[in-house]
C-alpha cells in the first residue's frame, strides 16, 4: 500500500514512516495542510494518516475538503486531542478512523490495513487468486498451501495485483505502490519484479497485457 503522512513533528514523521515501511507499506511524509493538499492532487494513495494540528491549520480543515470534492481515500486521524468530542467531530467530517497519541505503532498499522481494506469493499484480511494466499498483517505468502518466499518488492506488486484479480494493472500504477517520492525508480523495475515473482508462482499466473499492463489470471 502506499500511504500518505500529513505530520509536521519531524521525529514523529520519521517513525511512522519507518514502522509502517517495516509493516510493506510504502510511505510518503509531508507536514502542512498545504503540501497534503498539493500530495493528494498529484498522487494516489491507499490512506492517508493526517494529523489534526498542523503549522498551518487544521487536518480537519484539510479533511473537509477531501470529502467536499468527493475524495473518497481513506483517511485515518491521528492526533493528542482525544476527547469524546474531538473524535466524534472527526468522523462526522469524514473520517474512517481515529488514533490518539500516544499510540502503539503495531495498532496504527493495523487500523491503516483496515481502513484501506474497507476503502477497496474488502471484508477480508487476506488476498486469494491462483492458488496464492497473501497475508498484508505478517507479510506471509503461500503457493497452493505451501510458504512462498518473496522480497518485499514482490509482495507488493503481487498484492497490487490481488486486490482486484483480472483487472489489467499498469506498470505506473505498480511503480506509483512501489516507490516513494524519494526512491529512485530503475525503468525495467517492474519487468524484473514481474519475472521473479513468475519463476516463483508459475509463468501462466500473470497475464501482460500489451501496451497496458498485468494482471492476475482468474481460473473458474
């Protein structure tokens, strides 16, 4: 998945976007309203974890206007307010969720899965097509029943095209789950990631699609 930061504690920043890295998730950080608004406009992202105080106004602010124009991302937020109050005015602006600091980092990966889960019409935790099993919360693979060992850049081209088995994925669209801001991205990346993960689940199992992209074979 990858997520969107709006954080302006640097330290903070940081950890979130290292915990949730460990956790698969590819995390982009920027810390006003200004700069979330301008990530939001330009990317795409799974969920977005935005904190209500920020140097420059207010998350909720930032959130109303999210839902005002129809974005529909999940937003999880994040904040030391934790009142009653405060966490009933968040979702009834639109929030999917709400986590007061401090807070344990395991949980908040957690609720970021299940609100980007939920975004998607998912009920379950887990990915399934082809014989394949794909466990986000542990990053566990199985081929069949039998452990897969993938690399964490495998896992996550494989889960972007799990998440909606037959549906033709582009390769920006893998590059976009894949690489942050600050990652350089190799042009044959996807390419190599592709034929890793066919040598490993069968060649048949993911169909290119010329000029468009991949996508996960569906068997009846």
């Amino acid at each position: 998945m990858r997520i969107l930061v709006i954080e302006d504690d640097p330290v903070l920043a940081d950890g979130l976007k290292v915990g949730l890295g460990l956790a698969g998730m590819t995390v982009d950080c920027v810390d006003s309203c200004a700069d979330g608004r301008a990530a939001l406009a330009t990317s795409a992202f799974d969920a977005v974890v935005l904190d209500l105080m920020l140097t420059d106004g207010s998350g909720l602010d930032l959130l109303r206007e999210m839902r005002g124009s129809g974005d529909r991302t999940p937003v999880l937020l994040l904040t030391a307010m934790d009142e009653t109050s405060d966490r009933i005015r968040g979702l009834d602006t639109g929030a999917d969720d709400y986590l007061g600091k401090p807070f344990d980092l395991d949980e908040l990966g957690a609720r970021v899965r299940a609100i980007a889960r939920r975004g998607l019409g998912r009920a379950s935790p887990c990915l399934a097509a082809a014989g394949i099993l794909l466990d986000p919360s542990v990053l566990s693979a199985t081929l069949h029943g039998a452990p897969l060992s993938l690399s964490r850049r495998e896992f996550s081209v494989l889960a972007a095209l799990m998440e909606r088995p037959g549906t033709v994925r582009s390769k920006a669209e893998i590059e976009d789950r894949l690489y942050g801001w600050q990652e350089e991205i190799e042009s044959n990346a996807v390419e190599v990631h592709i034929h890793h993960l066919r040598a490993k689940i069968g060649r048949d199992a993911i169909e290119t699609v010329r000029g468009l992209g991949y996508r996960i074979r569906v068997t009846s």
